[in-house]
C-alpha cells in the first residue's frame, strides 16, 4: 500500500480514535457535492470526515490531510500541507460548502492524480512506508468516463475503494475499483448505514493485533504477526487451501449444489452480497477434480441452472462463474427449485457422481408461492445433507422444513443481508468418509480364526512349540 485518497459521494466512517496505531498516510478526502447530494447529506459528510481525521495520527512525518470538492468542477479545499493539527483540520471543514452542480468524478479522480498527490501539494515521495490508496464513494452515475484515468491511477500505486450509496451504477464502481473486486466494491443502501464498512477500512489505517480484535477469519486458531496474521488448526485437523478453515476429513469427496433465491424481493444490491457470500463458502471448501465439486442453481417464477457439478474444478473458475450469474426477478418458487435439485442437479447426467455425499444450500429472503413440503422430503429421503439460509422476510418455519436433521446445525436466518458474512463462517460442510465395513470385518474374521486354531492346537498338545509356530503360520498364509 502506498499515500491515502478518498473520492467521496458522500459519507464513509472509519476508525475512532484510539482503537489503533495507524500507519502514515497521505490522505485525500474527494468529496461529491453534486446537486445529487442534499445538504443534510453534505454535512453528514463533513461530521464523518472530523470522525476520521479524530480517528488518525495526525503529524507532517504521520498522517497528512487534504480535501477535494468536486462536482461539475474541482475545487481544492484543502492541501495535504495546509493543516498539521487535527484541531485546525477539523475546523477547516466544517467551513467547505457545496458546489450543487454535475458529477465529474472522472475529473476528480484525475485531479487527484496530477495535483492533490503532488509534492508541490505536501504529497511525501512515493515510499512503501506510506500509505498511498483511493476510496471513491458516490451515490449516482458519472457524468464522464472514469475506466481510462482511474486504470491511470492504479497504474501509478494508488490502490482504489469503491463503495457505491443508494441508486449508484454497479458497474461504474466495478470500473474503478482495484483487483480483486470483492475486496475493493462495497455498497450501502443509505449514507446513514455507511457507518457499517468501519470495519473494513480500519484495516487500511491500523497497524493491530487482528487476532486479539477479532478482526480475522481464522476457523479455529490465529497466530498474529504485526498487522497482520495467519491461520491455523487444532491437533487432528488439516488447513484448507483458503488458508482460514480447518478439517478432520478434507479428504471426502463431495456433491455440493446451492440454490439460489434469484426473485424480485433480493434487490440487485443485495444480490450482489449474496453471490459474495457464495464464494466465502467456496473458499472453505477443499474443491479439486476428486474432493468437492460445486454446482449453482438460481430460482424464481421458473429454475435456472447455471452451471452443474463437476464443470469447474478450482475455486478461481467457480468464484468467476458466481460473479457472471444474472439476477432474475420475477417470483419465489421454492419448491419447484427443490423439486429440480433432487430429479437434476443430483442426478448423474446433471454431474453427480455415485457414492458421493451430497450436500443441497438452499437460500431465500421470503415465502415461497408454492408447496415445499414434499419436495424437501424427497431430498432428505434419498440421503442429502440440506442447509436452508433465510435472510429478511424468510419463514423460518419454511426453513426448517428444508434443514437437515439435527435442525440447529442445518437452518440460519438472519434479518440482514450484510450479517450474511457471519453464518458463512457457521455453515460447516464437513463430509468424513466412513470406514470401509468389509475391511473391518476382514480383520475380524481372520483374528478369530487364529484364536480358535490357537485353541484347537493348544488343547490336542499335537505338536511341540516349534511344530505349533509352523502350523500357525501356514494357518495365517491360508486365510490371508
């Protein structure tokens, strides 16, 4: 990471004061202040930018702050050598005003570039000890072209955040984020829920302990190291290719297919979340041509599958095939998909394989329009270990229904599609393969055969010892 840059459509909020040491950064604040964002939300902007600057190590050989306004133009409010206190940074903020105009965030980003991370503007000579990164947030479409001159900014070591609010366009966001998308494209319903990515850019900032915080997707063990950690498993169990999960049995093959609720309730916004918590799950699994294969079913009025078992065996084709899924619309027919999931996606000519344990994860947000019974019945008939994921207006009582026994293990609903992180790390799909029965009866019968040799010769005394050692192993040789 290198010098630190916000391009704001209003709002982010980051770390308090005193929850860490944070590294030195060059920090630009890029503010939207379009006709799009209305007063009230600009000065929720500029009470979340204060919380940031509070939040930070404030020092010309620390964290030095600047701040953009941009609409239809750009006005430098604040150099990154303007103010070396947080108290006269602070001040200075509550004084910018908005601009109320167009939304030139392709003109902002570039001004940023060429100006706000000059030296001539206070910007430290690029250095890995500086943190140099771009977090652009906005609530609409630009008015020009932000593909060509945000590519130019990463090209130059700016590491670049996109966190979209409201009726943003998705694919702008896409466009001007870092790879890999999932870690750098966030979205918001409101600005006053933004408040939830604390989190997320407290990393961007701090230098911690993320295993004392918590701040990690360790399993079961975490070993820290500074600012960072790496995960680890307890005695018995193996790390998965991850890096984060644990296993007694990643050597089970398995069948796992998930259906995907694809209806109008979702919201693409929060669709896009969902197909983030598919891939959290895919990561936990150990996927290869002989372990778990992976197959993706969405529903609504009618059943789409959009890809089978068995066509993609490594997690970066799989994670690629989720994130080119397209949201469907329309209804909630849940037990149609169920009814597809047992007849085709299990079944060998859609990509199953004989004698492999199957496991069904069926998500939802809301009732479905038609009869589920019967088929969740079926699925649990012929042996499928069934999860259900309910999310907002989800009917539990439907859930269960769905869940494999025990009910607790297999059923999760959360009001929430943001928590869905949460039972990602829940949801276990540990499939252990039972010993083989005919091994172990072997063993068995070949132990009792000697015993009652054993016996036999012991009892008739018809051979000394050493004739009685002959006999045995000849005896052994025979059933062997």
């Amino acid at each position: 990471l290198l010098p630190l840059t916000f391009l704001f459509t209003p709002c982010i909020l980051m770390p308090a004061a005193g929850l860490c040491n944070t590294r030195p950064t060059d920090l630009v604040f890029i503010v939207d202040s379009s006709r799009s964002v209305r007063p009230s939300e600009f000065e929720q902007v500029k009470v979340f930018l204060a919380k940031v600057i509070e939040g930070l190590d404030v020092g010309p050989d620390a964290t030095r702050v600047g701040v953009v306004n941009y609409a239809s133009r750009v006005k430098n409010e604040l150099s990154l050598k303007t103010h070396k206190t947080k108290a006269g940074l602070v001040k200075a903020v509550t004084k910018i005003e908005p601009l109320s105009t167009g939304t030139m965030t392709g003109l902002a980003i570039q001004f940023a570039l060429n100006v706000a991370f000059s030296e001539a503007e206070g910007a430290r000579v690029k250095s890995p000890d500086i943190s140099k990164v771009a977090i652009i947030v906005t609530d609409g479409r630009p008015q020009d072209n932000v593909k060509d001159v945000a590519a130019r900014a990463r090209d130059a070591g700016i590491e670049l955040y996109a966190i979209g609010v409201g009726r943003v366009d998705l694919n702008t966001l896409k466009q001007i984020a870092s790879e890999q998308l999932d870690d750098h494209v966030d979205y918001v319903e409101s600005y006053s829920v933004i408040e939830k990515l604390t989190k997320k850019f407290q990393e961007a900032f701090c230098v911690a302990d993320l295993c004392a915080t918590g701040d990690h997707d360790c399993q079961q063990v975490c070993i820290s190291a500074p600012g960072s950690f790496k995960c680890a498993c307890k005695e018995g169990f193996s790390l998965l290719e991850d890096g984060k999960s644990c296993s007694a049995c990643s050597n089970a093959a398995t069948d796992v297919v998930f259906l995907i609720d694809g209806s109008k309730s979702v919201r693409p916004e929060n669709f896009e979340l969902v197909k983030k918590w598919i891939n959290q799950i895919i990561d936990k699994l150990d996927v290869s041509e002989t372990k778990a294969h992976v197959g993706l079913v969405q529903y609504s009025s009618s059943v789409k599958q959009e890809f089978p078992l068995g066509r993609y065996n490594n997690k970066k084709d799989l994670k690629d095939a989720v994130k080119k899924m397209a949201y469907m619309e329309r209804g909630t027919m849940t037990g149609q998909a169920l009814r597809y999931l047992t007849d085709s996606s299990f079944a060998p000519a859609g990509g199953a394989r004989p004698g492999v344990a199957k496991v069904g994860i069926v998500f939802t947000d809301g009732r479905s329009q038609d009869y589920i019974g019967d088929a969740a019945k079926k699925a649990k008939e012929q042996g499928f270990r069934m999860y259900a994921v309910g999310v907002g207006n989800a009917v539990e009582d439907e859930l269960r229904v769905i869940a494999s026994q025990p009910t607790g293990e297999h059923y999760f609903y959360t009001a929430d599609f943001k928590a869905m992180t949460a039972i990602a790390k829940k949801l276990q799909i540990n499939i252990c393969q039972e010993e083989d029965p005919c091994e172990c009866d072997s063993v068995v019968k070949f132990q009792k055969k000697v015993e009652e040799a054993l016996q036999a010769l012991t009892k008739k005394h018809i051979l000394s010892k050493s004739g009685v050692s002959k006999r045995i192993a000849a005896l052994e040789n025979k059933i062997v």
